[in-house]
C-alpha cells in the first residue's frame, strides 16, 4: 500500500464558529465526485453552534467547492437540537444517502454522558437522500427505533442490500435521567420500503462486560458483512485491540466476536479489487496516528507487516488512565486527531478523511488517497 496524494478539505478558521472541525464522512459517486461532510462548531465541546457541513471536489481533491449546510436545526418532541454528524453512501447513479446524527440542545450545562446511569443528552438518527450528486437534500426524516426508545446515536452510514433492504445502525444508551441499568447495544434496523418504515431489527453485540462502540458495518464484495468495534473493556477500565464480527446472511446472525490485534479506533473495512480487505484507524497507543492494514483471510489477520502511516503529527498521547465510564469521555475531549471515513473508487484507490490538528479546538479535515 502507498499514499498517492493527499491535501485538506476545510482547514480550521482560528477565532470563528468554524475553528473545530471534526466527525467526517465522505463517499465516492459514480461520476468520480468525492463528496465529504463534517461538523464545524467553535470548539469540540460546544453543542449550540455546531452543525453539519458537506463539500464537493470533482477533479480528486484539487478543488474543493465551498462548504454548504445541507440541514438546518430543529426540535424533536419539543426539544431545540441540531446536527452532528453525517454519514454518507451512495446508491447509485446520482442517488446519495446521508444518516444524520441529531443531538438534543436544550440545556448546554448538562454534561454529554450521565455518569451515574449510562445516560446520554437525547440524540436521534434522521435519514436525508439527494437525488442530484449531492446538490440538494431532501428534508431529513426521524427513524423510528422502536423498540429503543432511547438516545440512539448514530454509528455509520446506511447501506444498500443486495436483497434490496437498506439498513441503517446505531448504538444505545439510557435516557439522561433513566433509573433503571444502562443496557448498551450495537444495532442494525432494515426497511423494504426505501426508508418509510423500520420494522425489523438485529443486536449486532449486546454488551455486558466487553463494549464494542462505534461500530463499523461494511459491505463487502462477496455479500458478507463485516464489523468492526472499538472495543472497551469495563471492568479493567481499558481498550482492547479492535474485535470485529462477521454476518454471511445479510445481518440476521452475527459470529462471535474476535481480537483482530489492531490497537485503537477503526474505520470501515473496505474490499479491495482483488480481494483483499484494508482499513484505516486512529492507533492511540502513543502519540495518535492514522494507520492502516490489509487482511488476506477475511478480516480474521491484519500483518503489521503491511501497515502504513496516513498521519503522525508527534504529539503528546491524548489518552488517560481511567478507573470509571465517565473517564471515558473526559479522555474523548482531549482526542485532536480522529475517525478516518473511506471511500472507494471505481479504479480500487481509496479515499481516506479524518480530522487532525495539535490542539482539540483547532482541527482540519484532511484527505489522502492511497493505492491499496
């Protein structure tokens, strides 16, 4: 594997609500466009001016067009919120998918995460589609979760069936002032409809002492799916190397999990023309790094013989030693360098996004292009 190029798609404007730009996502169309969301806000932790942005380059990261806000704010039952993140997929043609994460900005002193119940600020994930490359969106619809009628973060992208479904995926939490035990799960929820209704679901990963956040589902070119979790253990208080899952049904059953030996936070798994698998993810062991791998047996091996390195910036490591969930999330704050998104290309290079700076409050959003 070898970096071809690389450049930036927006760049930190110190002193502005657009200094912290972080949560990428990003596809590649047909007609070769690149298209890449992000959130801007004026710093990491602040919830009231954050929102959603996309670009465009149709000549392979030259050019960038300039950044546009697809999704205005709205309430949800009563709430005032807005949007986080965006995950984007194509589905062919000009059609373009995004799966919205929406954040409940109500009351800006509550902390994120409720340490005392597994509790989070209400979040939701809408659904918008473009139908012209990305140009206009429509207007983004709630999914309907239920049975989890619970903040439902959104994890990754939706994606495109070969039976026809489309599935979406999200994680759970407890509402922020629930009584009852938090009962954290990896989900997928599938529609026959085009997105109108949601009625079956799938646990991915139910957790009990092993946690697999962020879940990562791909769809690989033979059909089978594949997921892979930053993995955190609760009782020892420590991330594991990435664990992952396989499904070779269409995500109705999932295989146990199993230790891939990589450190740290992955992307997605992508196929490569010949068959290989590559991923990107943040190595957080020391100083935090953007790397990637290749596996030739399905995601089971990933030879650190074949990693390369998309980004070092040589700073201090930004993880702590923690004793308790909240650590967690105080340690997730202090991350400047983060959520590598890739793409595919028809010709097999990979477009990789992230975002990266050396201080929390000042962050880009970078791209590379690698030759897997």
């Amino acid at each position: 594997m070898e970096i071809i190029r690389e450049g930036v798609v927006f760049a930190s404007v110190p002193g502005t609500d657009k200094q912290s730009c972080a949560f990428p996502g990003c596809c590649v169309l047909p007609n070769g466009r690149w298209i890449v969301s992000f959130r801007v806000a004026s710093k990491k932790d602040n919830v009231s001016d954050q929102r959603v942005m996309f670009s465009y380059s149709d000549d392979q990261g030259k050019n960038w067009s300039e950044p546009y806000m697809p999704f205005q704010r709205r309430p949800v039952d009563g709430k005032d919120g807005c949007f986080r993140a965006a995950y984007l997929s194509s589905f062919g043609g000009k059609r373009v998918s995004a799966a919205i994460f929406w954040i409940d900005a109500t009351d800006l002193a509550r902390p994120f995460f409720n340490e005392k119940n597994g509790g989070l600020i209400d979040t939701r994930l809408f659904i918008s589609w473009s139908e012209d490359c990305g140009e206009t969106w429509s207007d983004p619809s709630i999914v309907d979760t239920m049975p989890y009628n619970v903040p439902t973060p959104v994890t990754g992208y939706c994606l495109n069936m070969p039976n026809g479904e489309i599935a979406c995926q999200f994680e759970t939490y407890n509402e922020y002032d629930a009584t009852c035990p938090w009962k954290f799960r990896s989900v997928m929820m599938f529609s026959s409809d085009g997105g109108r209704t949601w009625p079956r679901h799938v646990v991915v990963l139910p957790a009990e002492r092993i946690y697999g956040w962020d879940q990562r589902i791909s769809l690989l070119k033979d059909g089978s799916l594949i997921d892979m979790f930053w993995t955190y253990d609760n009782v020892t208080s420590t991330y594991l190397n990435i664990h992952s899952c396989k499904s070779v049904d269409g995500g109705y059953t999932w295989s146990k999990l199993w230790d891939t030996g990589i450190p740290g936070q992955p992307g997605l798994a992508l196929s490569t023309l010949d068959g290989r698998l590559v991923v990107p993810y943040v190595d957080r062991t020391n100083s935090p790094a953007i790397r990637m791998r290749e596996s030739q047996d399905d995601g089971r091996t990933w030879s650190k013989i074949s990693e390369i390195t998309l980004y070092d910036p040589s700073i201090e490591c930004q993880t702590l030693v923690k004793k308790q969930m909240n650590d967690v999330w105080i340690e997730l704050e202090k991350y400047s360098v983060g959520l590598p998104a890739p793409a595919i290309l028809p010709d097999g290079k990979m477009l990789i996004v992230y975002y990266a700076g050396v201080d929390k409050d000042r962050t880009d959003i970078r791209w590379v292009l690698v030759r897997p």
